[in-house]
C-alpha cells in the first residue's frame, strides 16, 4: 500500500505545466509571473517610499535623546551639577576663599576696621583673587544622566520642500510609466511569441498536407516504375523531395519547440501546448494624434519637462531666507530618571538663516536648473517629431505586407492548382516528374514566403501597439 501512494505521488508533478494555454491566459501569467515586471513594480514601491520621505520633512524631527557621561574633567562636572540644578557655593570654589576671609578675621582680631583694612589692602586682595579654588579645579569625577525631547520643524524654506515633495511624486509616476512600458514590452513578446507558435503550426499543418501530397505521388510513380511507364530516377527525383520536405518539417518543429521555450521563460511557466490561432492581428483603429498621447516615452518626456520645471523652484529658494523652529525639553541628574520634574528643564526659539553671498554658486545652479528646461522642452519635440516618424513608417510596413499577404494567399491557391494539373497530366504521360516536382517546389516556396510575410506584418502590428501603448485584453 506505501508504495503505491509513494508511486502517486512521485507521478505528480513538481510544477504546474500549461496545456492548450489561450493568449489570455498567457498575457495573465505574464502580467502576474513576469520577473521583469516585478523588478520594475518594486523600483515604484521604492519611489512610493521616496516620496513619503520627501513629504515627511514638512512635519519637522521629534527625537528623544538620552545621554549616560562619567567625567571628572572640570568643565563637564561644573556643568553637570549646573544641568542638575546642584551647583553650590562650594562648586565655585568658595571654601578656599572663605578660608582667606578667616585669615583676615584672625589678623584683625575681631576689629572690623582693622578686618577692613586688611581687606582693602592690594595685596591681601591679590592674594585672595589668585587662589586656586580646589573644588572647582579637582571635583571628584561624577556620572551625568541626561533625558530630552527635541523637536525641530522647518516654518520657511523658500517653498523648497514643497517642490521636493512634488518632484518625488513626478518622479513615482515616472516610475508608473516605466513600470507600464517594460510590462507592454514583455506583453508585445509573449502575442509575438504566441502568434509565431501559432504561424509555425500552421505551416507545419501546411508542409504535412504538401508531405502526403509527395507520397501520393511516390506511391504513383513506384506503381508506373513497376509497370514499366516510368524510370527508377523518377522515383528517385521524388523520394529526394520527399526529405526535403520532412527536413523543412523536423526544423519548423525545432523552431516550435524554441519559441515554447521561450514563452515560458516570458509566463515563467512550462508551456506544452497552446490553443493555436489562425488569423493575423487586428490593425489598430486609432488617430494619429491619440497614438502620439499614449506613446510612454512621449508621457515621459512631458513629466521630465515638469521636474525640470519644479527644480527652477529648488534653486530659486535657495535666494530666500530659511526659518526653523526648535523645542526642546528634559531633565538632568546624577541618577538616572531622578526627581525628573523637580530638575526639567525647556528651551525654544526660532531661527532665521539668510544667505547673503557664496560666490555665486546659487545663481550658477539657477542657471542651469534653467538650461535643463530648455533643454527638456527641445526633447519633448524631438521625442514627439521622432516617434511621429516611427508610427508612419512602421504604418506604412504593415500595409506593404498586407498587399503582399493578399497577393500571397492568392499565388498559393494557384500554386496547389497547378501542381494538381501537372500532378494528373504526368500520371497520363503528358509531363515528366522533374516537371512536377518543379511544381511542388513553387508551392512550397509560395506557402513559406506567405507564412514569412505574415509573420513580418504580424511583428509590425505588435510593434505599432506597443509604441502606443495599446491596452491589450
């Protein structure tokens, strides 16, 4: 019993693999599989995050700080106690000039106009105001604790955060495009690689038919060998255009197979099978200047043209004054989170920061922000001017290889008619086989070269919609 659930679950397989796959089906797996498509739907997540970074700096910085010191350097205990609120007379050292004060006590001998006398003396004074205070110059080391609140928020900075904060956005929404323009590009693959498979099928279909069409006449001439109407070379002639035509089938099987692969690379999917399709690919029905307004390169251009716009804005601000805020609140101790609200302490204010002169360097970048504008707006026409271009020469393709498919599909049908005459007139003797075979050859040639034309104008159609941004089902 084991090994028979063992062997079921062996006969699983380990991925699912797509059989009779429909062009829909393909262009979902596309749209949800896709590697490249998910690399540039993460590069718009990342300028999504970009932006809210960008926007967040008008809401200012509240940072809680903490600070945990040991000193015994002199500055820092004196500030630490001041911080603290402990400072004492002692701090400042005032235990060694009281001690000169009772020296003087003593030398007056409780006199008070003598204890004057003494003090005024220049240099009993001298003596006292050059006494090194020992508290103050050697205070024993100390820890310091020290928890605050900041908050620092920009009030004016000449409109540039606001400009920064659009800039992101234009820039997400270039993103988008980006985004959109490598999913058509995988999109316009996969129809390509879809209809291609479907063309290779049918003419597969197609060399199948001429095939049986060949051993039909083998078996022919093998009948008239034997009853001594026709020559061994004859039989020869066609069983050499017999391989010929099952070597154009073993490649076209080949090419098949390719393109499977290659399709499922696209689905990132195993691919068996698709649900073969045997029309040509609808032309679009759409107005110059529509297709010119969905081109994404053109849309890029316009959002490029607006950035550039937006940092003329950045530079400018950098002529106008900046005006921030700041708050801040905490408490101070040897100890930490100590009697916090007897010690806290606040400080705010306001500060305004004005540039006056930096040799220029402002007005060099405003220069240039200004440069890049023009610079943008010549590229927005040459972007609009080139793809112009590109639509009516790709427009003017398709329909050449229309009127050739139209000419095409007509040679085939005649083709196959006369290789059929020629066909029946050799088999009552009126022409040779090399005539027939020259026939089958043309008929031959008439189908690859309209399977060859199609594929070229289905590839310009897919091409044209992809330029447009054509949305595809």
């Amino acid at each position: 019993m084991k090994k028979l659930v063992w062997a079921a679950l062996l006969s699983v397989p380990l991925w699912a693999v797509q059989e009779h796959l429909s062009l829909e089906q393909a262009l979902d797996l596309v749209r949800q599989n896709n590697l490249e498509v998910k690399v540039a739907e993460k590069e718009v997540l990342m300028k999504e995050q970009e932006h809210k970074a960008a926007v967040g700096y008008n809401y200012g910085q509240l940072d809680l700080v903490v600070n945990a010191l040991r000193s015994n350097d002199a500055g820092n205990v004196f500030g630490f106690k001041l911080q603290s609120r402990e400072a004492t007379f002692r701090d400042f050292g005032f235990s060694d000039f009281l001690g000169g004060v009772g020296q003087a006590l003593q030398m007056a001998n409780g006199d008070f106009g003598a204890f004057s006398q003494i003090m005024a003396n220049p240099q009993m004074a001298d003596q006292l105001l050059n006494t090194a205070p020992h508290d103050l110059n050697y205070p024993d080391a100390r820890s310091h604790f020290q928890e605050k609140i900041q908050y620092r928020i920009p009030l004016y900075v000449g409109g540039k955060l606001m400009k920064y904060g659009e800039i992101t956005d234009k820039m997400t929404t270039i993103s988008k495009l980006d985004r959109q323009k490598v999913l058509n590009q995988k999109l316009f693959e996969t129809r390509k690689t879809y209809y291609n498979i479907s063309l290779v099928e049918n003419f597969i279909k197609n060399l199948n038919q001429i095939l049986k069409n060949v051993e039909e006449l083998e078996d022919t001439v093998k009948n008239m060998v034997d009853e001594g109407y026709a020559l061994d070379i004859d039989l020869l002639q066609v069983q050499t255009k017999k391989a010929d035509v099952l070597r154009m089938i073993n490649q076209a099987k080949l090419n098949r197979d390719l393109a499977y692969q290659y399709l499922s690379f696209l689905v990132d999917d195993t691919v068996r099978s698709i649900v073969v399709l045997d029309n040509d690919v609808p032309m679009p029905k759409m107005k110059k200047e529509e297709m010119l307004s969905r081109n994404i390169d053109i849309q890029k251009a316009h959002m490029g043209l607006e950035v550039t716009d937006l940092a003329i804005g950045v530079e400018k601000a950098s002529f106008l004054p900046q005006v921030g805020a700041f708050a801040e609140y905490g408490s101070a101790d040897n100890t930490f989170l100590n009697d916090f609200t007897d010690k806290d302490a606040y400080t705010f204010g306001v500060q305004l920061k004005w540039n006056l002169f930096n040799g220029f360097v402002d007005k060099a970048k405003y220069e240039k922000a200004k440069i890049q504008n023009l610079k943008m707006q010549n590229q927005v026409a040459l972007a609009k001017k080139g793809i112009a271009l590109q639509i009516d020469k790709i427009i003017t393709s398709i329909k050449s290889k229309e009127y050739d498919i139209a000419s095409l599909r007509e040679k085939v049908k005649f083709t196959k008619k006369v290789y059929e005459n020629y066909y029946s007139r050799y088999k009552e003797g009126l022409m040779s086989i090399n005539d027939v075979l020259i026939k089958n050859s043309e008929q031959i040639q008439a189908t690859l070269k309209l399977v060859k034309t199609r594929f070229e104008r289905n590839n310009k159609v897919f091409e044209l919609e992809n330029i447009i941004n054509k949305g595809i089902l």
